[in-house]
C-alpha cells in the first residue's frame, strides 16, 4: 500500500532519514531542517473543484478519494455543552489538518450512538439535506464508527463517510517521514481496515475466475475466492510482513538507547497534547530545527537532541508524538516501542496548551496513554514536570486558575522565551542525582571503577594499599551500587 492521503497527495521528505532516523539516535541540530520539511509539507495543496467520484470502486481506491468539502457530525452523550463544541472543534481542525474545507457541524444529542446509523434515522435524512445544500462530498462523524454504521449511513447521505479514527489515520500517514513511522501508520491503517474493508454494489463480491471447471485437480476445483476475500487475504500477509519489519526496527532503536543509558547521560522525554507546543519548546532548548507547524500531530517520528543544564551537565531531550483524546487504539499499539522512550526517560515533560480552552482536559488524556505505556512495560513512573506553554497567547484568568489546580507547573512561553531560564533551573533539579558516601577498596585490577570515580564523582580521601586503592568519596547512586562489593 502506497503512503498516500485521502487527499491525493504522496508525501515527499526534504530531510533524508541519515538525518532524522526517527528511531532515538542522536542527530545533527541543522535549523534549516525543520524549514525544509515544513516548506515540502506546503508544497503540494489541494485544489477546490478536482474531486473525482466514481460510481463503482473498490475500498483501496474509495479510500484515496480526495477530502475536499465536509461536514462535521456528532453525538452529545454527556458533558457539557462546552466540551461537545471543545470535541467538534477539535474534529475540524483535525479535518482541515487532512486538507479538507469544513462547511458545517452537526450534533445530536442521544443517550447512546444509534446503534444504525450512529445518529438516528431522522438525523441522518436531516444531515442528507446539509450534504446536498453544501455540496459536501465527504461526512465525518465524531466518534469510531462500526462498519454497519458506516454503511448504513453512507447509504442514506449518499456521500463518502468516514470517522474520526480514519480521520487520524489519515493525517498520521501524511505527516510521518521515518521509515519506522511510515511502518507503523501503514500496520495501524490496516488494522482498521481490515474488519471495514467493502465495496460499492457488487464489485467486491465477484468470485475471481479460472478455477471453476479447470482441470486444476482435487480441491482446485471450484468458484475460488471473491474479490473481498482476496484483498482480505493480502491485507494480512501485509501486516505480517510490516510486523516483522517494526520488530527489527525496533531491535535497532533498542540498541541505540541501550548505549545512551549506557552513558549515564540523564534523558526528559517531551509528552503533551498535540498542537501544545513541543517541537517549539524542544528547538528553543536545545537550539535545533526540528519542525514546527501550527497544525494537528506535526511531529510524529520520535526526534532526540542534546541539551545542556545551567551547571554544563548534558543530557537529552526525545520529542514524542502528540496525542489526542480518543486517540485510536490501532495507532496506541502500532507506536507503542516508539513509546517506549517514555518509560526510560529521567523525568517526564508534560507540554500543556495554556492557551487552549479546556488544558485539564488535555492532561487527563495524555495521562491516560501514559498510563497505559508504562503498564505495558512495569516500569516504575518517572517524575512528571507540568509545562504550560504558550502563556503569551492564554488567557490570563485561566492561567491564574492553572496555577492553583497545577502546583509545581512551570509557565513558559516558547515564542517570546518566557519562563525558559525557570524552566532549565527546573530540569536541573529534577536531574539532579543524588550523590551517596562510599568507602572503598578497589583492586588495582578494576582500574575502570577508579577511573569513573574520578570522573563522575568527588574524591575525600585516597590511598595507595597492598590490596589495591582505598578511596573515601561521594559519587552518584548508580555508581555506589557498582561498587558495594568492594566497601571497606
């Protein structure tokens, strides 16, 4: 399957993947990267009025139809009015994000998602009539549809109908560069996919020929498979082999990190909302260009760059994919050992939108996926440090109102540099590792032990012995399990 939208558009890459590997390495800091993706990213745009519509087509070809005129629809099942608007709103720009035009939002209020049509047989005739008053030729629901839903409503709107999930899968497919982030959407869209795979009138249920009454043999004989079965079959034998090709990636990436905890080198993994700044704030610590867009998950390939603390100490800061409420379980699973990094890192960055209407409701949905990553991998919660970023564009109530429900948030801007120093001073702190008194014999066999004790920590006293080296010293704690074995 080709990495191509819904748009049309196949996706072209300014930076090679030597020099973003998307896989946790360490990468040249070029400013002009970030420029040069993000101008490829504008290169290609859509163009009103060339949607093509065929009248029967097969679901690889009904799924690259362009986006191009929508209409928004949702189902009010509970919360406030606010937080529906808040939902729709996000629909939208996720929507224009894929490159489509939003022409009108719908939304009713049920108890539960019509079991039929999501939105109920009267809604549905009504949301026909905006489709037809628009021009709209694509309908988007809010909310994950089942494929008898899905059917049952295109056929009364009479238009294309997707999801917020193939919404989302969508713009991850447009938006990712590595290899490994092409892998992943492309497994996740299969995913998807698969259970939803059909076709309009009877093209998918054609049986293919040149079986039935040929002289093939015993168990050749037959009507042989219908179109439907055979994309079906090749689907899987695809997201096998993309399995296979994640799982080595994976052993790459696996060793790369390895050799940076190796190093002793503390690492802040940046975990946020999408949209809520980090890429900015990654580049304005670390002087890099990573690329930095005001659209819905600009970044999604795992990006690690060096950085430096106040007192000179290095350490590593790895920009994570942004997430969304209802973010789809398929693209959970499928960037779940880029995730990883999440579980390893020192301290946890917690970008927060200040500007956005609803902040809370961000950070209980990126605790929620957090959550889930770090039960999948029974490691131990790092430390989580609150950012709330772009206070320069937020309302100063709700930043008042952040920083009683937030203590210990720190208040950045990444665009006028407010707060960064705070924010460093903070990062320093939470890296700071505590260093323990040891009392040691070492072997003059273990010249290795010796020498990072002089490096990584502070030598009080030292003499030379018959057995080996007596060293009274403070050094950080996971050098003092290092040498337990050789306390005097």
């Amino acid at each position: 399957m080709t990495n191509t939208s819904r748009t049309g558009r196949h996706i072209t890459h300014a930076a090679s993947e030597a020099e973003h590997d998307g896989q946790g390495g360490w990468t040249a800091d070029d400013p002009s990267i970030g420029e040069m993706q993000l101008e490829d990213r504008s290169a290609l745009r859509r163009v009103s009025g060339l949607s093509t519509e065929l009248e029967d087509i097969t679901e690889v070809e009904y799924r690259q139809l362009r986006l191009e005129r929508v209409v928004l629809v949702g189902v009010w099942t509970g919360g406030t009015a606010a937080q529906v608007e808040a939902s729709l709103a996000e629909l939208a720009a996720l929507a224009e994000t894929a490159g489509s035009e939003v022409l009108e939002g719908l939304v009713q209020r049920r108890d539960r998602p019509d079991a039929s049509t999501y939105i109920g047989s009267g809604k549905a005739d009504e949301l026909r009539q905006v489709v037809l008053a628009t021009g709209a030729d694509t309908v988007i629901c809010d909310g994950e549809l089942t494929p008898a839903q899905l059917t049952a409503l295109e056929k009364i709107v009479k238009v294309k109908v997707i999801d917020r999930t193939a919404l989302i899968l969508d713009i991850f497919a447009q938006h990712a560069t590595s290899r490994e982030g092409k892998a992943q959407v492309s497994l996740a869209q299969m995913e998807y996919m698969l259970p939803r795979l059909r076709g309009w009138g009877e093209s998918m249920s054609r049986q293919a020929g040149g079986r039935a009454g040929s002289n093939g043999g015993v168990g050749l004989r037959g009507p042989g498979e219908t179109k439907i079965e055979t994309d079906r079959r090749r689907i899987r034998e695809r997201m096998a082999k993309l399995r296979r090709e994640i799982k080595e990636m994976k052993s790459a990436r696996d060793t790369k990190r390895t050799r940076r905890l190796r190093s002793n080198i503390p690492s802040v993994a940046i975990v946020g909302y999408t949209n809520a700044g980090k890429s900015s704030l990654l580049n304005t610590l670390t002087g890099s260009g990573v690329l930095v867009q005001n659209a819905l998950f600009a970044t999604l390939d795992p990006t690690t760059r060096r950085a430096a603390l106040p007192d000179g100490r290095e350490y590593v800061l790895t920009d994570t994919v942004g997430f969304v409420r209802h973010l789809p379980t398929q693209l959970v699973e499928a960037f779940r050992s880029t995730l990883e990094e999440v579980a390893d890192a020192d301290v946890l960055m917690h970008v927060v939108d200040g500007s956005d209407p609803q902040p809370t409701e961000q950070i209980k949905a990126v605790r929620e996926v957090i959550t889930d990553v770090l039960r999948e991998s029974d490691a131990p919660p790092p430390p989580e440090l609150i950012v709330v970023n772009k206070i320069d564009a937020a309302d100063p109530v709700t930043l008042t109102q952040l920083r009683g429900l937030l203590p210990g948030a720190v208040f950045v801007s990444a665009h006028t540099g407010e707060g960064i120093d705070t924010l460093r001073a903070r990062i320093a702190e939470l890296l700071e590792d505590p260093d323990v008194e040891v009392k040691v014999l070492l072997p003059y066999t273990r010249g290795d032990l010796l020498a990072r004790v002089h490096s990584d920590g502070q030598i009080l006293d030292s003499a030379h012995e018959e057995d080996g080296t007596r060293i009274h010293a403070r050094v950080p704690v996971a050098l003092a399990s290092a040498l337990v074995e050789y306390a005097a």
